[in-house]
C-alpha cells in the first residue's frame, strides 16, 4: 500500500468510520492489528484502493465471528511471548513495524502492532527494536 497511489474517494467518512470501527475491534482480535494499523495511516487522504483493503479486512471479521481467545482450565498455563518485525514495511516512511503477542496457554493476553519511531538501518536492528519493545512489556 502507498498513501499516493490509485484514485481519491470523493468522501472519506465511511473509511474513517470503518477503520475507527475495526480499530476498537483489534482490542479483542489480536489477528487483525497488523492489517488495520496500515489501514490507519490513511486515514487523512485515503484512496478507492485502501477502502477496498478495508472491505476485505470485514469479510475476513465476517468470516470468524465464531472464533474467540479461549483459556482452557486443563491446560499448562505457561507464558509464551512471540515478536517480530517488517524492515522497512512503510514504504512512505521507510520505518519497520513491530508486532508482539504474549500467550498464557492458548490464550493471547496482549500484544502489538505499532510503525517503529525512527527508521532501522538493517534487519537486525528491527528485529533488535522489537525484541525490546516486547521485553518492555513484560517487565
């Protein structure tokens, strides 16, 4: 996605209305916080291309209304934490996005998908970037 390319919508409410929406429903769907985070950067002046992008992202919603995070009281309750990182994803920016989810069993507790502050020169320094924001929320 780029923030310049394809055709303007002649009214960006119902974007910005679908995006905030898909935004509060990320506080429950850990699955779907990668996708909408790069739906929100174009909130300002989004295009024809990114309200489709938005459409498939509620299909998908459509499609697992049924799932949910479940926590099973016969299973080993052990916290697993997993973290990654896009180099150089934005490609306005440059910038790396950071995703992390921390498990207890087979439930997710919390987790993160958030563009990185300043640009990483490599990919071990993204990598390195979100290994720490992901420590930083265990501490």
């Amino acid at each position: 996605m780029c923030a310049h390319e394809g055709q303007d919508l002649e009214d960006a409410t119902m974007y910005r209305k679908l995006v905030g929406s898909l935004i509060y429903l990320t506080l429950t769907s850990p699955d779907i916080s990668f996708a909408i985070g790069v739906m929100s950067r174009y909130m300002q002046n989004p295009k024809k291309s990114h309200l489709e992008a938005v459409r498939r992202i509620l299909r998908y919603v459509k499609s697992i209304l049924d799932y949910g995070i479940m926590f099973k009281k016969d299973e080993d309750c052990k916290l697993v934490g997993y973290c990654d990182a896009d180099y150089a994803g934005d490609h306005d920016t440059r910038r790396s996005t950071t995703s992390y989810v921390f498990m207890l069993g087979s439930g997710a507790v919390s987790w993160c998908s958030k563009r990185q502050p300043t640009v990483s020169l490599s990919t071990i320094e993204a990598e390195y970037r979100a290994a720490a924001m992901a420590a930083q929320e265990i501490t």
